[in-house]
C-alpha cells in the first residue's frame, strides 16, 4: 500500500500556532499528539480509511485555557472525536471537560494526565461528572505510565472504558497499529456497544 | 520440603487397549471408568492421612492413561471430599483454553476449597495442541498471552477490555476473585527460556518434570537468574519438579521393578504425525533444543530403598533447587492398583518422615 499522503497546515488561535496534519473523509477525529511531536504511525494509516484525521502537534508548555478550542472551531468542526496520547492525555480531557456537547467522544491513548506520584485532585474531581463517551487505552508493556493508572480513569467516569493492549509499550499505536486502530474504529463508531462482538466465527458457510 | 502426590485416576481397561493416541472413545469401558473415580477418592483419603501436602491434578485428553480431561472439574470433586490436602491443579492448558473462564473457575474453586488451590498454568505436550485444533506453532505466543490474561483477570478491579494478539475481550469482571490475594500460588510450568523468563516477570513459581537432576537443573537455574535480573529470589517452595519414584523394600527389590517396566513413550502417535508435529512444533530446556515429541517412557529418577530415596531426595534439593516434590510412585498410566498401595505405605510411613526437613 503507498503511504498516506498527509496534508500540513497550521491554524492560529490566540496567536498561538499550532502544526497540524490532516488525511480522510468522514467524522472528524482531532488527535492531540504527545511529547514526541508531529510523528505519525501506522496507525494513522489505518484510522484514516475510517475518519478524517487531524493530527495537532501541542507547542511546548501550557495553552491559554480556551486556545484548542478555539483552534478547532476555527478549522470550521462543529462536533468531532478527540484523542490525546500521553502528555496530551492531560489537554484532551481539559478539552472534553469545556467542551462537553462538541467532543462526541474522547480516546486517551496511556495517557499521564493522572500519576501515582502526582496525582491531580482537582481533576479528578472534575472527571467525575464527565459524561463523554471515553476509551482509555494502556499497553500492558508501558514502562513509563503504570497500566493500573486505567482503573483510575474507570472509576471516576460514568462512560468510561478500559482496554488493555496486549504486548503494547507506552507508545501502543506503534507497537501495535492494528490491535490500536481496530478498538479505536470501533469504540468511535459504537460507543459503550463496542462490547458487543460482530466477528464472524462461521468456518465454511 | 513439601511432598504432592499425582494423581492420575488410574483405569483399569477391561481389555488391552491399543497404544497409540487418540485412543478409540469406543474402547471406554463405564464400569471401569466408574470404579476409577471411586478408588481414586478412596486413595486420595488414605494420601491424606498419610500426610501428603498436596495432591495434583493435570489436563490430558482423548486417552485413559490419565483420566482427567477436565482438571477443574477433578480438582471440584477432590476439594469436596477432602477436607485438609491442598489442591494442586497442574494445570489447565492454557493455549487452548478460554482464559477469563479459566480464571473465574480457578476463583470459584479457591473460594469453595477454602483457600486450599495451588495453579500450575503451562503449553501442554504437542499431542494435546491436536485435542482442540491448535496451531502448534502459535501454542506458546497463546500460552504467553493466555496466562499474562488470567493473572490480569484476577487482580483488575476494574471491568476491563483486552485487544490481545490471540484472545479479544471487550469486557471482563470476574466474579468472585481468589479467596487467595491476590492470586493462588501459581507457576508456570515448563523448562523453556520462555517459561521460565514469564514466571521470573511475574513473580510466580516454575515446575519441572520427569528429566534427571542436571537437566532439569538448567531450567530452574535459568529460572533463578531471571528472577534475579527482575530483582527477586525465589524461596524452594516456589520450584516444583515433577516425577516417577519406585520405592521398595530394599534397593535391588526397586531396580527389580524398573527392569520390568514397559519402555513405551506415554503417548505413541502415529509416523506421519509425529513427524509433523516435529516439524511444527519446536521446545527447549532454558534454550537448548530438545524434541518436543517424547520417544520412550519417561524417566524414573528416584530408585531405591526408603534410605537411598531420602539421599535422593536430599540430592534433588541439591541440584534441582525445589522445594516441592509432585510424585507419581507408579507408573502413572499403570492400573497395578496393589502395588501402587503398597508404595505409597512404604513412602508415607518410611519415607515422608524424613524428608520433610530437607
């Protein structure tokens, strides 16, 4: 398969730019990358044969508190999916939490908005009364976020899901694009019903 | 050390029975097969109270040599007719298993034993992958996987979803959990460099069987090393090594009964099958190769009198590291039921005694 072919762009938003790469067509999916930047990985080559793609690369240090939100309705998204991967773990539920009728659903890939060795009781005040449709993925591999960190997130919110990826690091959607890609498909195009199975078990029809 | 006794139900086919494996369901005969399960707990009462620490039960399918396709379903049964033993369950094979119905009735038996469950989790021999129609050659990666899946099924709190390689869940809850927290005292059990490095990560117990002391001494060697590299040591009692004993009267009365057993591997299968799966399938000892398709019986590794097994038994504690002995005193696919009565009175009353403190 040729690689995808990502568009680069930028958008402003209280004089804040913010690199960003687009692909696909369909629902908008605006992913808030981690410390690691503009990367991209199978994974979003598998994601943007669903959804249409926005990847944000987040500048250094902390944003005006409206700014992403603001940077994504300038880009014209009304509602959209969002999905925010380690560091960004922390931005993506800040956006959710502003945003609770635009995020139609929210995906945190390991994220480290909560730590055993720092943990935020403010926000995770807050978190107990979002309502947003929420998968939270861990690699059972990640040696940099504790797995365990994902029942914290469970237990705080209503609407919340915990998958484990197996033999995934810290980094899942690289170490595992296809196992990564499937759920997220799935978890955005169904929600909670994404616990109901649809794999064909019949052998010879 | 602690002593386990293998329990293998022993039947008593009626007629000889052909050797090769799968044997022929049609041969089954119920009234032995009945009989088998009533001696077996009758015998179970007498290891009991001869002071047995634990019994075990193991998963072998499509063959009267070991009669428990089910372990779980054995173990069940033997917790509710004994009151004291613990329950080794060595084990459910797992890459053919379900592995969260493994662990909530692994749950489910440790609650109603009352705590008394011992796991053992392991890949099976190559003729059991046949049983269910498992890929040999994704055996181990659906082992690794399977157990990994089990230990995190017993101690989520969490409902929570697994996007594995092998096995897909999207949602999993146990009810109950282990009476034992936060798990029963598991082991993996094998010789492999896999297998020992997943009971080193995980900080479980490693099982051994039926090779001599050396041999088997590689793996737990292995074991413990890689234990170290994880930053633990293992205590004796979290090695358990697996094997045939004939004990007699006197040393030559012992050697007498190894001449007359049979040398036949435990499961014959036919040339083009076996040599498939040689292909197919590959095993190892801390990662050096070794056949995954035994060619004679199993080896006997303690012989003797009641004094020469006690220096084996020390030897073994030596060489091998374990702590826990899981002894077939006869051979296990035997129906020689008198003989295997009088071995374990000799053991229990000669032997069992002074092992202990060793």
């Amino acid at each position: 398969m040729a690689p995808t072919a990502f568009r680069e762009d930028y958008v402003e938003a209280d004089g804040v730019r913010i690199r960003y790469m687009e692909v696909g067509q369909g629902t908008p999916l605006v992913h808030l990358l981690g410390a690691g930047g503009l990367r991209l990985t199978r994974a979003h080559d598998l994601l943007c044969r669903h959804v249409r793609v926005l990847a944000f690369e987040l500048p250094e240090g902390p944003l005006p508190e409206h700014t992403l939100a603001r940077a994504v309705a300038t880009l014209g998204l009304d509602t959209f999916d969002l999905m925010g991967t380690s560091s960004a773990g922390a931005a993506a539920l800040g956006l959710a939490l502003q945003e609770p009728r635009r995020v139609r659903a929210l995906v945190l890939e390991a994220p480290a908005a909560i730590r055993p060795d720092n943990r935020d009781a403010d926000l995770e005040r807050r978190l107990s009364g979002l309502t947003t449709p929420t998968l939270v993925l861990f690699g059972t591999a990640d040696d940099v976020v504790p797995p365990a960190m994902g029942r914290v997130y469970k237990a705080l919110m209503s609407n919340c899901h915990l998958v484990f990826v197996y033999a995934a690091g810290h980094a899942i959607s690289a170490d595992r694009p296809e196992a990564f890609a499937e759920v997220v498909v799935d978890f955005l195009e169904r929600h909670e019903a994404f616990v109901i199975s649809r794999a064909q078990t019949v052998i010879h029809p | 050390m602690k002593i386990s006794f293998f329990e293998t139900v022993r039947y008593r086919a009626p007629e000889a029975l052909p050797p090769e494996w799968p044997v022929p369901s049609g041969a089954y005969d119920r009234d032995a097969g009945a009989a088998a399960y009533r001696g077996m707990i009758e015998r179970l009462e007498y290891v009991e109270e001869l002071g047995f620490d634990w019994v075990s039960v193991s998963e072998h399918h499509y063959s009267p040599r070991i009669l428990t396709p089910s372990p779980i379903v054995s173990a069940a049964f033997i917790a509710a007719h004994l009151k004291r033993i613990t329950i080794a369950l060595l084990g459910p094979i797992v890459p053919h298993s379900n592995p969260v119905r493994v662990a909530e009735e692994l749950a489910m038996l440790d609650t109603m034993a009352q705590g008394r469950l011992v796991v053992g989790l392991l890949r099976g021999t190559a003729n059991e992958a046949m049983t269910y129609d498992l890929n040999p050659q994704e055996a181990r990666e659906r082992t690794d996987e399977g157990m990994e899946l089990i230990l995190k099924a017993w101690t989520e709190p969490q409902p929570f979803g697994w996007q594995g390689r092998h096995f897909q869940y999207r949602t999993v809850s146990i009810w109950p959990r282990p009476l034992q927290q936060p798990h029963p005292p598991t082991f993996a059990l094998g010789t492999s460099r896999e297998s020992c490095e997943f009971a080193a990560r995980h900080h479980l117990g490693c099982g051994v069987s039926y090779g001599p002391f050396e041999v088997m001494a590689k793996a737990t060697r292995y074991y413990r090393e890689q234990c170290a590299r994880h930053g633990w040591q293992p205590s004796p009692e979290q090695i358990i090594y697996r094997a045939n004993m004939l004990v007699a009267e006197t040393d030559e009365e012992a050697q007498a009964l190894l001449r007359a057993q049979s040398n036949q591997a435990p499961f014959t299968m036919r040339a083009g099958v076996r040599d498939a799966v040689m292909t197919l399938d590959s095993r190892n000892i801390a990662g050096e190769a070794r056949s995954p398709v035994v060619s004679g019986a199993l080896p006997t590794t303690f012989v003797g009198s009641p004094d020469t097994i006690v220096e084996q038994v020390r030897r073994c504690r030596e060489v091998v590291g374990a702590g826990v002995l899981d002894l077939s005193l006869h051979p296990p696919g035997s129906g020689d039921l008198d003989s295997l009565m009088r071995a374990l009175e000799l053991f229990g009353t000669k032997v069992l005694p002074r092992i202990r403190e060793i």
